[in-house]
C-alpha cells in the first residue's frame, strides 16, 4: 500500500515497500530531513541467475543446422 509523504502540507513523494519515490518538485530540504536513502547490501554473484538470463538464437526454418 502507498502512502503520501508530506513537506510543509505539500504532497513531496510517494512511500511503497519502505522506499520513498520522490516527486521531481521535492525540495532538497524534505528530502535531507527524510534522511539518506538506506543502501541495501547486494548478494554475491549468481551464476546460475547470469546464465538463465541469456538470449537463446531465434529459430528461423529457412537457415541450415549449424
């Protein structure tokens, strides 16, 4: 569910999941007083994810078996 973050009885952005989605008219003072935005750590490398996201060939009838 979202919810309206508010600056000074102005709507300034959109908080969903914990992230705040800031309006591009957000002053820089809401959004220094809303903190910095709270880095997530990365997982390590996946290789099995990296080599499901690969591109298969396009089959196309009329070209020989290679």
């Amino acid at each position: 569910m979202e919810n309206a973050v508010y600056w000074n009885g102005r709507q300034v952005g959109i908080e969903c999941a914990g992230k705040i989605l800031w309006f591009a008219s957000a002053p820089a003072e809401a959004i220094a007083a809303y903190g910095a935005p709270h880095q997530q750590p990365t997982a390590p490398a996946d290789t099995v994810v990296a080599r499901n996201l690969a591109m298969p060939r396009s089959y196309d009838p009329l070209r020989a078996p290679e």
